[in-house]
C-alpha cells in the first residue's frame, strides 16, 4: 500500500431495536404525578376511546400542527368585542362591570374577563367541539359566576323533544335545566346534538405521522450523515526513481493535500490538479426528499381535519390568489357563525344578570370582524364599476337614479 490511512472509519451505532409505540401517552397512573392530570393508555390509536377531553388537550399540547391549527382557530373567533345597552345604560354598564369582576371561575385571572372567557369558549369548542357550563347566581339575584363542567358527561335523549342529562351512569345523572346552563357545540343536526369532535379524525393520522417520523429519524441514523470524499490519483512514477523515494513523494503529496483541505476555511478555495476528486458519501440525500413529500401530505391531511387550509398555518405550496381569496371568504363565514352563537350566549348571560337585578336595560354583545387582506382589492374593484356605471349615465344607457341603486346594493355586498 503506497498512501496511509488518516483516520479509521467511522462506524454509524446500529438503529434501536425497539418495537414500543412511536407516540407514546402518559401511562396509568395519576397518582404518580398529580391528581387530575392525564392518565391513559399508551397508544393514541386507544386513547381517544377513553378520556376524550383530555386525551384531545394532550395532542394539541403535544403536536405542533394540531396546536397551531387550534390556535389559529380561536385567533380567528376571539377578535375584541363590544358591549352596548338599550334602556337605561347607566345603570347597565354598572351591572355589567361588576358581572365582569366576578364571573370567571378563575379569581386570579386579569385583563378583560369577556375576553378570556370567550376565548376559553372558542378554546373548548375548537377543541371538544361543544362547550358546557353552568350559571351560578347569586343569593340576592344576579349572575354570580359560570361553572365549567365535563361536555363529554352530557347526554341527550329525545321523546318529543330533547331533554339533556349529566353524568357517568344511568343512577347518578341529572336532568340539566336549559334555563341554568350555557350550551354550544360545532355543527349539530336533527339527530346528534353534541355536535361533531374537530379532532375526532385525528389519532388516526396522528398515529402514521407520529410512526413515520420515527421511521424517518430511524432511517436516517443508519443512513448517516453526508461527508465529503476526497479522491486523490498517485502522481505517475519518474523515469529512474527509486521506490523508496516514489513512495517519499505521493506520500508527501498526500500529506500536504489533506492539510490544506483540512485548513481550509469556509470562504476560501482550493486549487489542485485534475488529480483531486471531491465526492458526497452517506446520508441518503435522495431518501430525504422523499420523506419530506411523504409527510407533507400527511399533515395536510391532519389540517384538513382540524377544517382549515394549509396556508392558514403558514404550508401552502403554490395555491393560487384566486383560490386562497375564495378559501378566506369560506374561512370567515365560518367565523361569523360561530362568533354569532358565541356572542348570542354571553348576551344571554348579561341580560340574564341585568333582569335578576330588575334592572331596565338589555346589553347587546357583538364581536369585531377579522381584518380583510383583500380589502384594498375590493375598494379597486369598486371604483372601476364606479367608473364604468358612470360611463354608463353619461352615454344615458341607464338613468342616474337607477346607477345609485345599482351602487348601493353592490357597496352592501362588499
């Protein structure tokens, strides 16, 4: 052998063996940790069979997509609200104010109560897909506070009409009033009125996605990572030399390619003969893309189930203006409608406070709408039908009063 060898090869450790679940839940045993904390099994295929509330807390805190998508979707609801009264307003904002210091279950929450519990609303519906409380009053009349309670307790049975329950069991439940507590829930019909789970369709592909990345991470630890091989052809013999002082020589010249590449700082170049050969050995390139494509698309399909959009959370890949202004339009009719429901159960809450206290005044409670990205779009586009309605008057095509009609019903439905 006529070069040496400068270092000994590096040897990858084997991948793990193991066999456990990838995606691993706290095991049996709340008693480990602290009361009231989760404790399930330790497959999330299982797990949503059992504590769904819970279960369903520890996947958005665990998985980033779920919980931005969450978040997203209570951003999106919870914009600032206004409270406005009819009748005597004085006395009605008073009322109100002191509802405010007091209606959180939470003494120790600060800023804007209504805000807070809106979005702990929002939260649980985008979470749970129902939300359950009770109206707590107090002893001289007057809302007191509101009491959170388990939505996955509730029950509903049919005769004529609904009647709704709360409990484990047949033995233990009660029958709820609908005068004492605040319901709401996402997407409800004529046959199920608790509505539907946003995260119901989601262990499912939690548990590929969650798999697949250990698979990845598996993969890529055997594969290894990228290195640099430097190939360097032996300088041809000279005629008459000796072998020892051949070998003297390429040895030399190996030494000194080596340090120079191994001193070579990262803005710096290096000029060889065409004897040099630099090649990228390991780490599977190619293999990586294909993971990447491959997870893309199961997490699209995890958006897809929390009902959004990829480029709501920042994953789009080459969606159109168009489409995206369509999808927004969607997005915020959405919004609207579970804003209205929202809106229209904390209005009940502050007229029901208001009428304990014989008070007359009725509060309205209404949410701001979300900023419209297209609305420099929108205001162009209305100004060329402007231009050409008037263009239309002045070739007298259609009469003056008739364009302001015109103008007015399109201004409306922007």
């Amino acid at each position: 052998m006529l070069f040496r060898k400068r270092q000994n090869p590096i040897r990858a450790a084997r991948a793990s063996s193991s066999k456990s679940p990838a995606f691993r839940i706290p095991i049996e045993g709340a008693s480990k940790i602290a009361p009231g904390f989760y404790s399930g099994p330790d497959d999330i295929a299982t797990a949503g069979m059992l504590d769904k509330g819970r279960f369903y807390r520890y996947i958005r805190d665990s998985i980033p997509i779920v919980g931005a998508a969450h978040w997203a979707w209570v951003k999106l609801c919870n914009t600032p609200n206004v409270i406005k009264f009819d009748g005597d307003e004085a006395a009605g904002k008073k009322a109100t104010d002191e509802l405010r210091r007091r209606i959180l279950e939470n003494p120790y929450s600060f800023g804007d109560s209504m805000n807070i519990l809106s979005e702990m609303i929002f939260s649980e519906l985008f979470l749970c897909g129902r939300y359950l409380a009770e109206v707590i009053s107090l002893p001289d009349g007057g809302v007191d506070y509101l009491k959170s309670m388990d939505s996955f307790k509730l029950k509903f049975e049919r005769s004529s009409r609904w009647t709704a329950f709360y409990g484990t069991d047949d033995k233990n439940r009660i029958r709820l009033d609908p005068q004492k507590v605040i319901y709401l829930s996402l997407a409800s019909d004529m046959t199920n009125p608790l509505g539907i789970e946003p995260l119901g369709s989601i262990p499912f592909v939690l548990q590929i996605e969650q798999q697949f990345l250990a698979d990845m991470a598996k993969s890529s630890h055997n594969a290894g990572y990228p290195r640099l091989q430097i190939s360097i052809t032996p300088p041809t013999a000279w005629d008459n030399e000796e072998a020892e002082a051949y070998t003297t020589r390429i040895n030399k010249y190996f030494d000194d390619t080596v340090e120079v590449f191994s001193e070579l700082d990262i803005d710096k170049n290096i000029f060889t003969w065409n004897d040099v050969e630099v090649k990228i050995v390991g780490g599977d390139q190619g293999r990586t893309w294909t993971w990447k494509i491959h997870r893309e698309q199961i997490i699209e399909d995890v958006i897809t189930g929390m009902k959004l959009f990829p480029w709501v959370l920042g994953r789009s890949h080459g969606t159109t203006k168009e489409w995206v202004r369509s999808q927004y339009n969607l997005l915020m009719q959405v919004v609207d409608s579970v804003q209205a429901n929202v809106a229209e159960a904390i209005q009940r809450i502050l007229n029901a406070n208001l009428a304990a206290q014989n008070i007359g005044a009725t509060a309205t409670f209404t949410f701001e709408p979300n900023k419209d990205p297209f609305e420099m779009d929108r205001e162009n586009a209305f100004d060329k039908r402007i231009q050409n309605v008037q263009r239309l008057v002045a070739m007298k095509a259609i009469e003056e009063a008739e364009a302001k009609i015109y103008l007015r019903a399109r201004w409306n439905k922007y």
